[in-house]
C-alpha cells in the first residue's frame, strides 16, 4: 500500500548532516543527526551507514533523497557552503544501497513545501530563502525546474540596480545585495553608526532591530520596511517571470520579520507584479523542508 512506502531524505548542510525517514503521508518515522564530516569521505562513509541503519528500521525504504547546498550539474557539486568544486558526489554513492537522488537544497524545500507542507494544492511555486544570501527552488507544473544546466533558481543574482553595491560574484546590483539578511545587517550597522538611536551603547542585532520595531520604533520599522521594500521588487520580477501561484518564504529575515513585513510586501507585490493572485506565505517546515523534500523526490521516483 502507499502509505507503507517510505523513503530516507538527508540534508548535507554546512554544519550538520541530518537524515529523516518520511513515509508518504509525510509522517516522519525517524530522525536523527551529526555533526558534518569535513572529507568528502567521511561524508560518504556517513551517508552509508545513515542509510543501513534507517534500512534496518524501515525495510520497506525505496529509496534517498540527498540535498546539498550548491550547484548540481550531472552528479557534480559546487558548493561556496562545504567548500566544494566540482566534488563528484554522486559517483561517491552509486554504491548506496537503496536508489539516490541528488538535487539542490533549494530545490529540496520547495518539493517539501510543495507536497507536505505550506504549498500543498499547487502547482508552480517558488520557494525563496532570505539569509546570508538569497535562493530559490522553483516549482513548474508540479516538478522541479532545474534549467538547461542546473543552474536554475540562482535568483539572488538577478540585477536590480546597474550602479549598484559590488557582489561577491563579480556583479553589481545583485538582488540579494540589498534583499538578503546580510543587507539588512548592513543597513543596521549605518543607522547605528550614524547616530539613530543615541542612546543605545551597542549595535543592536536583528532580532533588537525586529522587536524595537514591534514597539513602535520608528526608525527600525523603517529598517525592516525598506528591506521588505527591496524584496518586493524581486519578488515582482519572479512573479512576472513565473506566473506562480505562491512564494513561500524561508530564512531567518523572513520568519524573524513576518508578522511585520507580509501586508507591505504583499502590497508592493500587487503593485508591481501583473498578477494579483499570487499568494506570498511563510514556510511551514521551516529548516525541516529540505530533509522533507528530499525524501518526496525519492517517493516520487
């Protein structure tokens, strides 16, 4: 029966390496995780013997999901997070006991999202993570678009202001420039430094930022507002793009902020964008979606 299937989806993130046992109703039957091997193979070696053990547990697995932060091309790794160029992963584990899938940990979210969590129902949705950097998974006729070259969903890189802040890929005026977590950071450490709240005797974090907001601070609502702001218009763009029923959001500014942020995003998305029926929502996995959504691809083989 269906619901008797379950496959072993692992997440291999800068920090931790984390596998979980989903069955198709998206019940998750085991969990565990470690910290992250530095060698690729240790890492190997760690991902057989998760896998053995979830086997021995669950002798009816079909089979893994493996997400990885980085770009995927033919079983190939790239990875600014793990340090990796070009690390042939996927001929690492051809050996694995069970059919593996390897894909993107973006990639991994929004199918996660899609078929368990927030997205369930849709059918083209983008799933966008604003942290260190900014990043998508995107979802087209209910499969995962990956582009020509694996390349697809490297959004934080669109170039939204010609004059403006160089990014670390070479660029200027890259989305994520002054969208992502570490733009709003900046914009923090200016307004402190310039003199906003005289007195206060530190720079005050994120989360300071985001409760004095919740106060009725002035001057860091408008912090947060002006990133919502700049998210807007890359959200509008992919929109525009990809016609998508909803973006769902993931990372530390967007779960941090939500509650202040989504009616003015939401408002600068309708007016920017040509449709008016896009849904902007707020993960409901959370840090789980890749774990989860690597192992719905591996239920889906």
């Amino acid at each position: 029966m269906a619901e008797e299937r379950c496959a072993i989806g692992i997440d291999l993130g800068g920090t931790n390496l984390r596998w979980a046992v989903v069955d198709a109703t998206g019940e998750r039957r085991y969990q565990d995780r470690i910290d992250r091997p530095h060698s690729l193979a240790e890492i190997v070696g760690a991902i057989h013997q998760g896998v053995r053990a979830c086997r021995e547990r669950f002798p009816n697995v079909v089979g893994a999901g493996i997400a990885v932060p980085g770009i995927v091309q033919n079983g190939i790794v790239t990875s600014h997070n793990l340090g990796w160029q070009d690390v042939p992963l996927a001929p690492a584990l051809a050996d694995l006991e069970v059919p593996a899938t390897l894909l993107n940990d973006m990639a991994a979210g929004a199918v996660g999202e899609l078929d368990f969590g927030r997205a369930r129902g849709c059918r083209n949705v983008i799933f966008v993570t604003i942290s260190t950097g900014i990043g998508a998974g995107i979802i087209l006729g209910g499969d995962v678009y990956r582009g020509a070259n694996g390349l697809a969903g490297e959004v934080g890189h669109m170039v939204v202001d010609l004059n403006g802040l160089l990014c670390g890929c070479g660029r200027r005026g890259c989305w994520e420039m002054i969208a992502s977590g570490t733009a709003h950071r900046r914009r923090i450490r200016e307004a402190y430094t310039s003199g906003t709240w005289p007195n206060l005797d530190h720079e005050p974090t994120p989360a300071e930022v985001t409760e004095r907001a919740r106060e009725g601070d002035r001057a860091a609502r408008a912090l947060v507002l002006r990133t919502a702001r700049y998210l807007g218009i890359g959200v509008s763009n992919l929109a525009n793009l990809y016609d998508p029923q909803a973006v769902i959001f993931t990372g530390g500014f967007a779960r941090n902020t939500w509650d202040i942020i989504h009616d003015y995003l939401l408002n600068e998305v309708r007016e920017q964008a040509f449709s008016q029926n896009v849904r902007l929502l707020l993960t409901e996995l959370g840090d789980d979606a890749g774990v989860m959504g690597a192992a719905a691809i591996a239920l889906r083989q």
